[in-house]
C-alpha cells in the first residue's frame, strides 16, 4: 500500500531532521551553503528511503505500510535526486539574479 502525498511528506520532513540529528550527534561536517547542504541530503537520500524512517520522539516507524518492493522503487528514484538538484541549479540562479536586479 502507497502512502498518501501528506505522509510521503511528513516522512521527507523527518528524514531531514534526522539528517540534521545525525550530523549533530555525530559531529559532522554540515555544509553552510545553500546549492551544498540540500546536496548533501539528496546523497543520502538514496539509503533513506530504502530504510525505515522513524518519528523522532517516540521511535515509530512512520512508513509500515511500505512494501520492500515500494522501498526499492522509492530508492532507485532517489539515487537521480543529485543530479536533478544539479540541473536545477542553474535556473534558480537565474531567477535570484532577475530577482535581485528587479530590486
């Protein structure tokens, strides 16, 4: 069974604030900018996806429901997610400069 489109996203939500537990609580580097910190998520999304994830406070799976089929297919798209984000680039930063010369 598929999740439906708000728990897809409240599990994207707390994959990206157990990112951010992780690298605190391991004392990684965090990357400070914004093209590198979204990059470095979207490299580890690939194993994100294809693992449980867990609500933060009381440890519950989030995505039971998931099939092991669903959580192959969900990686396999997350592995592009780099390069997309790389592709965007670009355009995003066309846009802030249209921005900030409109201003």
């Amino acid at each position: 069974m598929a999740l439906s489109p708000i728990c897809m996203w409240i599990r994207m939500e707390i994959m990206v604030h157990n990112y951010v537990a992780e690298k605190a609580r391991t004392g990684d580097h965090v990357p400070r900018n914004h093209h590198d910190l979204p990059m470095d998520f979207m490299q580890s999304l690939p194993g994100r996806v294809r693992s449980t994830t867990r609500e933060p406070i009381d440890d519950e799976a989030v995505d039971r429901d998931i099939s092991r089929e669903e959580y192959e297919a969900a990686g396999r798209k997350a592995e592009s997610a780099p390069d997309t984000l790389d592709e965007a680039a670009p355009t995003k930063e066309r846009g802030v400069l249209q921005c900030q010369s409109s201003v």
